[in-house]
C-alpha cells in the first residue's frame, strides 16, 4: 500500500535532504511524489503521470523499468550481487571493461570503476597528476578548466568547475585552476561562426599552454556540449585543436563525457565527432541506464603503464568500496546489448528530428533565441523579466510543466529536453506540446505578475 502524497512529502522534509536544493523553497513548490515508473513516464501517488522530458537528471537512456535491463539485474542478484575489486574479480566488471574499450577502438583500454560522476573525474585528476610524478615530472600538477564548465561538487572535481553557485561557497577550500575562455557558439559575434568561436578559445588555451605547460597536468573539458551551462554547443573543430595543443606541449585531454555520452550527442562518445580520442575519457550517468550508481574512467597504455611498477607507491592509491559492483555492470551491459539491438544510434536520429521539427514554431519566437540541438539533445533560451520577490523562470517553468504533464527542469532561463531514446510519436508530440504550453504559460504569469506591479508602483 502506497503511502499518502501529504504523509510521503512531509516525512520527506523531515528527514531528507535533498541535492541542489535550498529546502526552505519547497514551502512554496512541493515535491513531487513519485510511486512508481514505467518508460517514459513517472507516476505520483496520485495516479497522475509526467513525460520524463529529462530522463530523470540524464540517466534513463532506455526509460525506466525496461524489461531486458531488469532481467539482467534479476538473473545477477541470483549469482553475485558484490565482492570487493581490490584482489578480487568478477566476470560483469571485465565485460564491462572490455566491451568500453572496444568501443574506443582499443585506444582507451584499462577501466577504473567508480561509483559517480564526480568521483570519475577526481580520479582522473588524480590518475594524471600522479602519471606525472611517476614520470619525474612533479611540477606538473596544475588544472585547467573552461569557462562555465562543470565537472561535479566533490573538491577536486568542484576545483575544475566554473559555475559560481557551487564554486563561490567553497572557494576557500578549493585549489587554484586555471580557466579558458568556453567555446560556446552563442558567443558568435556578427558574422562568424561556431567554428570561428572555438578558434578564439583555441587560442587562449595555446597561450596559456606556451607560458604554463611545465606546471599544467591536464585540461579537462565537456566535448560538444557544457550541460550544466545552459547547454552551451560548440564545434568539433574546439575538440580536434585542443588534442593538438595537448599533443603539442605534453598536457593530458580530459574528456569528461559523464552527461554527454553514450549516444547523447548523436554518436556513441561525443569526442567521435571530432576524429580524435583523449587521455582520459569519464562515463557515468547513462552508462548503467539509469538503474544503478556507476561510473568508469578509461585512459590509455600509456597511463597504465606509469603506474606498473613493484613500489606500491607508484601505484594508482584509490578506491570505493562498491567499486565495480557486479549489479551496476550487469545494468551497464545491459544498456550496451540495448544500443544494439535497437540501433538507437541511427533510430535516435529520426526520433529527434521529429521533436527538433516540432520546437521550429520557437524560431520566430520574441522571447526565444538559440533554439539548437546536438544529437538527443535540445535546448532554446528565453528572455525573462523576473519581478522582485518572484520564483525564478526555472522554477516556475517547471511548475507549468508539470501541470502539462511532463518532468522539465530549465537551467537557468535555459529549457532544455534529453528524453529517454525510447519515445513513441504520440509521446513526441505531447512533449512537444508540454514544451510549449509550459512556455506561453510562465511568460504569461510573469506578463501579469509585471502589470500587477506597475499597477501598484503608479498608485
């Protein structure tokens, strides 16, 4: 028996607390019950269902509850379901390890398993700074970032990360990095293109590489799209030059695809697009499908080879408990075997084109600009004036989602839909039209929220 909506919320409150969130705003926006799932779509604890327009924080590549991926965990629970990786193996975790590197053509073939997003790029901060003082290279141990760039809140991760909200109220304990202008295409001046803007960035990563290179470790970097930005898209070609420049000055290329692979860019690993592989490429999120915690670092020979060695020291000194869990690598394989069988690659590409055809209308839009799209994912921006004392547009965004019947959550004044890769054309069209109902109806609020409030100030 299901618990009642206000009993669930109020514990809820009580005893949870809850990511990315300032608890006291859920007096004026509750939470949202969720009971069970099933594809694309959440069901509340009042019967109501929402279109998972963002496969629930990116993760649920195939929906939720998909059958193959259950029968997987099902028929692992039965074996193994955990064992220590430090002297132990387990036959999911090599699969696993095997099929990813394959995946990268061989390039990339020793997997470092760990247990989120964040935590991936610690490693592979880490993994780079050490691979140098193996090499007698201790100098090397700087960082380098891009504008508006995020790689995760832990404090290693939160180092290489530029959004102020989670970098400000930690900046104390954080270390210094160095950071590079983003080769967001909306930074186009009149007449150029997203290409000219990442030759402008490209630029200031070579000069800060020609004075720095002897202390920079490694540079890390979200390939084709900044998620947490706003859904800033940039050109290959900013991919293609910085592994140049890597090559260049002896600098590592962090790939950080956690949000952005996995088919979301249009092609398996985003980095594909611009010919090149990196260092150190970080998966998480969708790699599971979105049923279990996971994450992996690949890299390459070379980095494994740095760390072979009879000193424990020259060792790669990490580790999590759950590392590699038998469960989460059977969810992961699962997810593979899914890309497979579906063709989601290829059948992604006319499914999206279906919800980028029905976004057009925004084209002409006066408060939208940047509608885009990169794969499976879209994004628009909006111009909204925000009164005093007002929720934000996300927030109240969200809200009117929610009452069309679908799960979105903007960035900012950014909307942006990445829904599982498994969506109907009726499904597409009701997210479509939660999209824009959603749209009319929060700039309609704020329209009157606006006159309300130049009624009362000529008063």
């Amino acid at each position: 028996m299901q618990p009642s909506t206000p009993d669930l919320v109020t514990r809820s409150l009580r005893a949870v607390w809850h990511p990315c969130t300032q608890m006291k705003h859920h007096e004026r926006i509750p939470l949202l019950p969720i009971t069970s799932a099933k594809g694309a779509w959440l069901y509340d604890a009042h019967g109501r269902r929402y279109l998972d327009g963002i496969s629930s924080w990116w993760v649920n590549l195939f929906g939720h509850a998909h059958p193959a991926i259950n029968a997987a965990v099902t028929e692992q629970l039965d074996t193994l379901e955990h064992v220590m990786l430090a002297g132990c193996t387990h036959e999911p975790a090599v699969l696993l390890a095997e099929r990813l590197s394959a995946l990268t053509g061989g390039t990339l073939g020793h997997a470092f398993f760990a247990s989120d997003g964040a935590s991936a790029v610690e490693i592979a901060l880490k993994m780079s700074f050490h691979f140098w003082r193996n090499q007698g290279h201790a100098d090397k141990r700087d960082f380098v970032c891009i504008d508006n760039g995020y790689h995760g809140e832990t404090l290693g991760a939160l180092a290489v990360t530029d959004v102020a909200l989670f970098r400000d109220a930690y900046g104390p304990l954080l270390r210094h990095s160095h950071r590079v202008p983003s080769p967001d295409a909306r930074l186009a001046r009149l007449g150029e293109s997203a290409a000219h803007v990442a030759t402008r960035a490209l630029a200031e990563v070579a000069r800060l590489f020609e004075a720095r290179a002897n202390r920079i470790a490694a540079i890390i970097v979200e390939p084709l799209v900044q998620c947490a930005a706003g859904m800033a898209m940039h050109d290959p070609s900013y991919l293609s030059g910085l592994r140049k420049l890597c090559d260049e000055y002896g600098v590592h290329l962090i790939a950080d695809e956690i949000a952005v692979g996995f088919g979301r860019t249009g092609t398996f690993f985003a980095h594909e697009q611009a010919g090149i592989r990196p260092d150190f490429l970080c998966l998480s999120k969708g790699i599971s499908g979105g049923y279990l915690p996971l994450s992996v670092v690949l890299s390459t020979d070379d980095i494994h080879a740095a760390f072979y060695a009879d000193e424990v020291a020259r060792g790669f000194l990490h580790s999590h408990s759950y590392t590699g869990n038998p469960l989460a690598c059977r969810a992961a394989l699962a997810t593979l075997d899914l890309f497979e069988s579906t063709d989601a690659i290829v059948t992604n590409e006319a499914r999206f084109d279906v919800l980028e055809q029905g976004l057009q209308v925004l084209t002409s839009h006066p408060r939208v600009t940047h509608l885009r799209r990169r794969g499976a994912i879209l994004a628009f921006d909006v111009d909204d004036h925000v009164q005093a004392g007002q929720l934000g547009f996300a927030h109240r965004y969200a809200r009117h989602a929610l009452a069309a019947g679908a799960l979105l959550r903007p960035i900012g004044r950014t909307v942006y839909l990445m829904p599982p890769y498994i969506l109907t054309q009726e499904e597409i069209a009701q997210l479509i039209a939660a999209t824009l109902d959603a749209l009319d109806k929060t700039l309609s609020e704020n329209q009157s929220m606006h006159n309300l409030h130049s009624a009362r100030s000529s008063t």
